[in-house]
C-alpha cells in the first residue's frame, strides 16, 4: 500500500467536505462578519449617563428653544424643546443637525493672520494686540469713523455690545445684512415710526394672505410658522398663496394666486384700491394722497396689465380679506430677506393698515423692541463723540459696497455674523469692495468666503459653547428672549466673540477700555440684563410680551403715495430668473450643515449641478434632465434643467443657498450661487437691493 | 506541466514505476483515497459538530448563584426588579439599589450565594457585575417598552422560562464576536424550536413581519 497524490486528494476533499457538512463554515462567516463590524479602531460611540441640558438654537433668526441629549456630558442629540413658547418641541433639519457645525472641517480653530496669501496661526494675545494696534493707529489718524461693521446681529446684548463698541471707537458706520427683521423694522419705520418691529400674528389668523412668504419654508421663526400652518385645518384658517410658483407653501394653501414675478406690491396695492373703491377701508389714517394715487394708477384693469391676475380675481380676493374675522397680508417672498423692496413690504402692510388689522387679535403688530437691556452710559473721549456724529457712508449694506467699489472710504472692516461675499447679490463686487478694505477682521466661527477675505481672523464659539440672550425675531407676533447656554466646553482655541470684543476694547484703553470694563461676556450679559437675569438663567427664557399692542399706531403713506417704483430686473433674455428658498438649504450668514445638505433633493441639486425649474411649455430645445448654459448679465453657470409645470412659463427658478467654495467637502462645490448671478437693483429711498430676479437666457450645453 | 505531458515524458525511462500495466495499482490507490477521504471526513465533520462549538466559546460562571425561581415567589411578581423607570427605560438587570429594598448588610438566609453577595457587593457598596445573557451589541436600539408596553409582548416571548429557573447556568461568550451565545443560540446551526432559542436580526425580523406586516427599516433599531 502506498501512498500517492490521490491519497492526499482523497483527504483534502475528505476534509473539505466533513467541514462543509459541519456547520463550521456557517457559523465562521456570521462571527467573522461580526468580528470585522468590531475591530477595535472602529468608532462607538460612548456608553454613559444621559442627561439633557436647555439651551436656545441662533443658527438663524427663528429662536427655538433646544434641548441636547448628552452622553456622560458630550452632547449627542439636538431635539426641540417641549413647552417651549417659539417652537413647543418642534425643530428644523438645520437645528438637530447642529452638533455637526461643531466639528465642521471648515472651522476657525485658532486666531489666525493673514501673511501673504496665507493665514497663519497666531495666539490670542498676538490677534488682540494685533488688532488693537491697527485700530490704534487709525484713531491716531483722526479718523474713526473710517472703522466699518457688517453685522447680521439687529438684535440681543452681542449687537448693542458691537454697537458700543462702535461708539466708543467713534463710527457710525455700521451696516446690517438683509434679513427679514431688517426690511420688517424698515416697512415700520416708514410707516409707523422709527424703532418697531412687526409681528404676524399667524396662529390666530383665519386667513393669511401671504404675498409669495415661504411659510412653510424657513419664513421668519421656522418652525413657529411651519406649526402655525399646521394648526390651521383645526382652525378652520384659510391661507392665499401670491406666487409665481408652486412651492410647498403655495402647494399647502387653499388657492394659489399666480402673479408675474415682482408684482406683489401692485397686486396689494390694487387690493387696497378696491377695498378705497368699496369704502371698506378702516378709520381716520391719512390716505389723501396715498387714496388719490391708488383711485388713479391702481384700477383693477391697470393691475390687471401689471399682475397678470384677472380684475375679477383680484376683487373677489379683496372682499374675501375684508369680510374674514382675522385676516392678516404676509409680505417678503421667500425667506424675505435678500432682494426685497420697501415698496413690496410696505404696500402689504398698508393693506394691513386699511384692513384696520393693525395691533389686533390675528392681525399684525406693531411692536417695539424688547428693552430689556441696560447697559451704562458708554465712555466717549473727543474722538469719538466727533467721529460717532458724522455722516454714514452710506443708507445700506448695498449701498456700502457700491461706495467702496467706486472709491473706498473704510480703513478697517469689522465682520460679525454675516458673510457678505457669498450672500449678497454679486458677490465678485463685494469681494473688489472689500479688497479696498485695508484692515478686515473677522469674527466668524467658520472660514466662509468673507473670513477668507479677511487680514485677521478671531474665531468666535458656536452658539453650542456659549452663553447668550437670543431675542425672537422674524416676525413672530410676540417677544421671548431666550438663553443659550454652553452644552459644550469650546472644542477649539476660540472665544466667545463678546470675550474677544472686551478683550480688544481692553487692549485699546482709555476710553474704549472704560466702555468695556467687564472681566468676561458672561458677567456683562449678568449685568445687562438684570432685570430679567433671574428668570432667563432659571427658566430659560422670558415672554417679554405676547399679548397685541394697545391701540392702534397711526400709519403715513407717504413713501407709497410717493409713487415709488418698481424694481426692473436687469439685463435681456427669454427668461426671468428667480432665486427660490428651500427649508432644507441655509441662506446668509449660516450654512447649511453636511446632513442638510445630504437632504436636499435631486430635483435641487443634481451631482454637481444645481438644478433651474422651468415650465416644459417654455422650455424650447431644452429637455429634462439636460445641461444647459445659465447667462445673466452677471455672469454664466452650468445648470441641470428639471421640468416643473408649477412654474409660470418664462420664469426660471434656481436653489437658493448652495454653490459654497470654501474647505468644507460635505457642502461646498455643489450648484451654483445664484447671487453669482444676479445683479443687485438698489431701490432709492430705502437702499434696499430690490433685484428679486434678472433676466436670463439658457441655451443646450 | 500538465497530466498527460508528464505521463508522456516519464513514460520512457522510468518505466518499471509505472508501466502500461497500472491498472489494479489505480485501484490500490483509489482505495486507499477513499479511506483517506472517509477519514478525513469523519474526522473534520464530528470536529466540527462536536469540538467546534467548544472552542468558539468560552465558558464564565455568574458572579454567584442567582435563584430567579425563589425571588419570584418572596416578591411575588416579575415587576418588583425588572420594571419601567420615570424615563421610559427598563430595568433589565437591577442595581444594587433595587437589591437592597429587601437584602440588608445581614445575609438573608444561609446560602454561599448569599454570602458572597453580602460580603463582597452589599458590604463594599459594588454593582454586581452580572453577566447579560441576553445582551445585544451596542449597534441595536432595542425599547422594552414598545414591546411589551405598547405591543403588550410577553417575556417569555424573548426570554423563555428563566424566571422559574433556580440556579445561574454559566455565560457563555463568542471568542471572535465577543457576543453571548444566546444571541445565536445554543444550536450551532442556530436552529430553533422556541422564539426564544436565538435573538438574531432574522429573529426580529420574523417576529416583526408577522405581527406588524413588515419586516422592520433598518433605522428603527439601527439609529
């Protein structure tokens, strides 16, 4: 007996086949997948106590309240708070993906200068003296008020803090982003006196004509609004879409009423003239000449021709307002934030006015800001008192940059919430403007086009690792000031941008230092805010007022009586492009964060391409799904075309909110900027960029 | 080099090995493959029905005896240590705390078991580190209450008769996954009889499909 290969064979196959019959084989493929999901340098998360700690979201200007579930005390989980009086437990995808911002690869670790056409590393201290050194050789020159501020902030102890350190410095030359409160407080200044805030009172409302006011879509409070709409069906509310296009809120509401794309304001306009027409109007309020010019250029046959809305339509909509029990007019299409008219807002709100819907039950309030700061008188020298009481350089933060383009005027630049480079209209011109800058620091948390722009950099926490009062804005019909609250210790070597301000003001000295002498943010929020500190740091937050105003403030047409006009989109071509507000894409100062982005639709964003919605009917060559050439005026981008019958033909919309370059993978390098685009159409008397659209053409790619 | 070629070239010289006359030889030495086969077959398949799953686990005993049978009767219910926190979770395992409701610092009883817990957790003020049969990796959200709160479940549905048992059997741990071997079950081809023989994914999903009409997304309890 010998053995030979065939010996061998028979025990391998032998082999081979008792294992296989075995249940070795299963079993080893289940534990060794198991095995591999546990290598050890897999990340888990970490196993330990749950807490759950308050705090108020400021990512934008809706002021919800949060509660952050923590695991042996790192935060976890963004949840809405319960009981809360903005947001009563509801939260937005960009509120519970807000631990993501505090790891977001794009984030200012360090304080950082500006050498060449490199940022390098600098201490705390180098950034402070830096700072202070430059500002103190501007004052030096006798010219203070050549410091500017492009701030986001209207509202809270951190804008007044800027605002007085602006002051104390000696200019007054501090501009605010377009945001809804802004152009809100702009329509109450106009039309009922300086220093109001307007409030919509949504949630007792029982028919919301909304002048295009993306309710459902991240207008004003978010998630106040979106519950708002909510309710409504219980309510038995009814809710008017002006739009010139199907978007969600138009989809939710009970009609839709199609408009050409920047006649809002004539359309309320006209509804005031039929309700003048009718002697529907409410009250004793000053309407000569404002009634004159309505009987004369807003006839319904006119706004017919303007609006594109049927004269009967128009009338029938103006009696179903009038004889609703609540009735209430929205203006700002969209967000209502970037490339909005006076006109637009304030000929709503005049409708409110005649509608006698001023300060009542479901109407619109005419509130004053919640004053519950108080801060001591600021130490001004010479310098300041002279340089605080010239001129502005300019009305706006448009305007400001058309001046700085032409001809300069700012030595030093301050940048607090806002990332003008990306989201004002025409950006490339705010990046020439700012270049005529010579000194620019910015405060942000995040290198963002603006920050990159800038000379010195000093990283401010997120609202996740500081303290901070948050004041309700965005129209909501009440005031809560809310408290942020750290939930986490700064993961970076950033600072509070209250800490880096009276840090800077203490570098400064003098008068500046006497303005600012707190030993920290935290304690000068205690202070200012003593009136309410004890129920803000025990509750959480304080309900200034939610109550409707007494009486009824007077309202002067005079600005609409003074006929002002129209903004005409710029430039020629087949189509009008519009920019178009997506809940799930961030706008302005804030940026969405990687999950939001991860949400988005492909009907938005396609790979690479943001994708432009156009009506089939007006679509010529162009088929769904095609690569076609976007020109303005502005400039040209490569687009993905995406069929949309509830566009009105001969409009295009593009996604507002992506085409970010900067170093963040998850959310820059998708789309376009569509404030790339257009241009901005400055609206005289209110400064206001008014280009709600501007003319394009699309050919095949 | 294949087959045929090495026949053709060894042909020649080394003739006498091979020869043309090889056919009984092939026979021999078929035989004896199927030997070789048979035995390494027999011996691989009883490793691996018999040995296999005693090396795949290890064996841990309980920190001491616990007597589920008599706990139930003195307290009467199941509810007096495995109940619902204010939170909505569940005590599976109750802590000492819970314990010492009823055990005081002086053993209950006589037992060994009771002596060890006195002397070396109760005295020292220790969690007892009991070893969870039942234990699912930590990548599975799992709500007892939805179960059997909400969807009125049974215990035992999931964890057979262990209350009526009167002694602690040994732990026994997957030395690749590190997970119980309840999670697979005690047959090593997971074949069960009960639905509370093995508690795999599959498991849930049976379950799930049956009572709910769907199987279950995979975010419900992979968060």
């Amino acid at each position: 007996m010998k053995i030979d290969r065939r010996s061998f064979l028979g025990l391998g196959l032998g082999a081979a086949a008792g294992v296989a019959l075995s249940p070795v084989g299963v079993k080893l493929t289940d534990d060794s997948s198991i095995w591999t999901q546990n290598w050890p340098w897999t990340p888990v998360p970490e196993d330990g106590k749950i807490t759950y700690d308050r705090s108020v979201c400021s990512l934008c200007p809706g002021a919800c309240g949060i509660s952050v579930k923590k695991i042996n005390g790192r935060p976890v989980k963004i949840e809405g708070l319960d009981d809360y009086p903005i947001n009563n437990g509801g939260a937005c995808p960009h509120g519970i993906s807000g631990l993501q911002y505090l790891y977001d690869p794009a984030r200012i670790k360090t304080p950082l200068k500006k050498n060449g056409n490199k940022f390098e590393k600098i201490s705390w201290d180098e950034a402070i003296s830096l700072v202070a050194q430059k500002l103190g050789e501007i004052r030096k020159s006798g010219t203070p008020e050549s410091l500017g501020l492009i701030t986001g902030a209207d509202s809270g102890s951190m804008a007044q803090l800027f605002e007085r350190f602006m002051d104390a410095f000696g200019s007054p030359n501090t501009y605010n982003m377009p945001s809804l409160e802004s152009n809100l407080a702009l329509t109450a200044a106009a039309l009922h006196g300086a220093d109001r805030n307007l409030g919509f009172d949504l949630d007792h409302s029982d028919f919301i004509l909304s002048f295009g006011a993306a309710i459902i879509e991240g207008w004003g409070s978010p998630v106040a609004c979106i519950q708002a709409n909510a309710s409504r069906r219980e309510r038995k509310a009814k809710l008017v879409q002006v739009d010139y296009r199907l978007s969600n809120t138009a989809n939710a509401a009970d009609k839709i009423i199609a408009v050409k794309p920047g006649t809002e304001a004539d359309l309320a306009l006209g509804i005031c003239a039929v309700l003048l027409a009718k002697n529907l109007i409410a009250g004793d309020v000053n309407t000569s000449a404002f009634a004159a010019m309505l009987a004369k250029e807003y006839t319904p046959e006119k706004v017919e021709a303007i609006t594109g809305v049927k004269a009967a339509d128009m009338e029938a909509l103006a009696m179903e307002f009038i004889k609703a029990k609540a009735p209430v007019a929205v203006p700002g299409k969209g967000r209502g934030d970037v490339g909005q008219s006076l006109r637009e807002f304030a000929a709503v709100q005049a409708l409110n006015a005649l509608a006698d819907r001023l300060n009542k039950k479901g109407g619109v309030f005419v509130m004053y800001p919640a004053d519950y700061l108080s801060f001591s008188e600021n130490v001004m020298d010479d310098a300041a008192k002279q340089g605080a009481s010239k001129a502005k350089l300019a009305g706006s933060v448009n305007e400001l940059v058309d001046k700085l383009e032409k001809d300069g005027g700012l030595s030093a630049l301050f940048i607090y919430n806002a990332n003008p480079c990306y989201a004002l209209n025409n950006p490339e011109k705010v990046k020439v403007a700012m270049d005529k800058v010579g000194f620019k620091v910015s405060f942000s948390s995040f290198m963002d086009e603006t920050a990159l722009r800038s000379d010195v950099v000093l990283p401010a926490s997120i609202f996740l690792e500081r303290l901070e009062d948050v004041v309700s804005g965005g129209g909501l019909a009440k005031t809560v000031v809310g408290l942020c609250r750290p939930m986490v210790k700064p993961i970076f070597d950033t600072k509070h941008p209250g800490d880096a301000l009276i840090l800077l003001a203490q570098a400064m000295g003098d008068s500046i230092a006497q303005s600012f002498s707190w030993n920290s943010y935290d304690a000068c929020l205690e202070q200012v805010t003593g009136k309410i500190w004890d129920t803000l740091s025990g509750d959480g937050y304080v309900v200034i007022d939610d109550k409707p105003p007494v009486g009824t403030p007077a309202t002067d047409f005079t600005f609409l009586a003074s006929a002002p006009k129209a903004a005409v989109p710029m430039g020629e071509g087949d189509y009008t492009l519009v920019p178009v507000d997506k809940m799930r894409l961030a706008v302005g100062s804030m940026i969405s964060s990687p999950f939001a982005v991860k949400i988005i639709s492909d009907k938005v964003l396609s790979g690479k391409y943001s994708v432009v919605e156009i009506n089939p009917a007006t679509a010529g060559i162009l088929k769904d799904g095609d690569i076609a050439v976007l020109k303005t005026a502005m400039g040209k981008a490569l687009v993905k075309i995406g069929f949309n019958e509830g566009i009105m033909p001969g409009v295009i919309g593009m996604p507002r909110g992506l085409g970010h370059a900067f170093n963040n993978p998850y959310v820059a390098g998708k789309g376009v900027n569509v404030n790339d685009l257009i241009g901005p159409v400055i609206e005289p008397g209110s400064g206001l960029d008014a280009a709600f659209g501007i003319k394009a053409t699309l050919s095949k790619a | 080099m294949s087959e045929l070629e090495n026949k053709a070239n060894d042909g020649p010289e080394d003739g006498a090995h091979h020869g043309t006359d090889n056919g009984p030889k092939d026979d021999k030495g078929l035989g004896l493959g199927v030997i070789f086969f048979m035995g390494a077959f027999l011996v691989c398949f009883l490793s691996g029905w018999l040995l296999f799953p005693k090396l795949l686990y290890s064996k841990k005993e309980q920190p001491f005896n616990f007597d589920h049978k008599l706990h139930a009767e003195e307290t009467g219910d199941c509810e007096t240590c495995h109940f619902f926190r204010e939170d909505g979770t569940f005590s599976g395992i109750p802590g000492l705390q819970a314990c010492m409701e009823c055990h005081t610092d002086e053993p209950m009883g006589e037992s060994e078991d009771e002596a060890v817990f006195v002397e070396e957790y109760v005295a020292k003020g220790k969690e007892v580190p009991w070893l969870i049969y039942a234990k699912q990796p930590d990548c599975v959200f799992f709500s007892h209450a939805a179960h059997t709160v909400a969807g009125g479940m049974d215990c035992k549905t999931c964890h057979g008769h262990i209350g009526e048992s009167s002694s602690s059997r040994p732990y026994e741990e997957n030395r690749i996954t590190g997970y119980s071997r309840d999670i697979w079950g005690k047959n090593i081809w997971g074949i069960k009889k009960n639905s509370w023989d093995r508690m795999k994914m599959d498991d849930c999903a049976e379950c799930h499909l049956e009572k709910m009409g769907h199987k279950g997304y995979c975010f419900q309890c992979h968060k």
